[in-house]
C-alpha cells in the first residue's frame, strides 16, 4: 500500500495496491480499516480509522495507473505472482494485465497521540468534533 494522495476538502485518502494482495482482498470484505502513521521528529502517533473501498477499474484507475506505469514500480503491479508469494526461480513474464487498484479511504476519526518528556497529549478529531482525550 502507498498512500499518494490526501484529499483534504473531502477527508479521503488515495491508496495505491495490487488488487490480489491480502489486505485488498480483506478491505473487500470488511471495510473498516485503521492506519497507524509515526513520525519520529514530532513525536506523535496517529490512527486513523477508515471506511475504504477498492476500485480496479474507471477513469480514477486509468488516470492514475498511466502515471504508475511510466515508473520502475509499475513491475510490481505487472508480476504473475500475487504479494506475499515466494519469489520464483526465474522471473516469469509479465502479466498482461496490471493487478493496479486504488483505495479510496474516507476518514472517520484520526486519533493523534503527541508523546512529550513534558507530558503527552492525547485528542480525537472528527469530520464534526475535536475532543482532548486522557493519554
């Protein structure tokens, strides 16, 4: 998963995977899902929940593959072998069809945790609400 795009105005997330992999196939079924970001020069956590779901086709994939696929990281979307699966002897031929998809994620809540040697600091944010919460 590569997050590539962050839509502010309408607190979506565009995420880029291969549409065999296990958790597109998971997202599929369920989804609700949550991302943890860290970032270690500030100091803070974030989980964001999510209700995601998957595209493998339209014009936000065909927009989006054609600028993948001018790129090395176009391979990866083009092997015959799934995510995950053990790397084969010799590389087989590319597939014919990319296994490129987007997730397109809309926000629920970001729960921000700042840890500080002064004391942490903890909030939920909503699309309606912000709210300090115990650390």
């Amino acid at each position: 998963m590569v997050l590539r795009e962050v839509q502010e105005a309408s607190q979506r997330l565009m995420i880029y995977t291969d549409h065999r992999s296990p958790k597109a196939l998971a997202l599929a079924v369920n989804p609700s899902s949550v991302l943890v970001f860290w970032s270690k020069a500030l100091s803070w956590q974030l989980r964001v929940s999510l209700s995601a779901r998957i595209e493998t086709r339209g014009e936000k994939v065909e927009k989006a593959w054609e600028t993948v696929r001018q790129t090395a990281a176009a391979a990866d979307y083009l092997s015959p072998q799934t995510p995950g699966s053990p790397m084969p002897a010799h590389a087989g031929k590319p597939a014919e069809e990319s296994a490129f998809a987007l997730i397109i994620a809309s926000v629920l809540s970001i729960d921000w945790l700042e840890l500080g040697a002064e004391g942490h600091r903890r909030a939920l944010l909503t699309p309606d609400k912000f709210q300090w919460l115990v650390p």
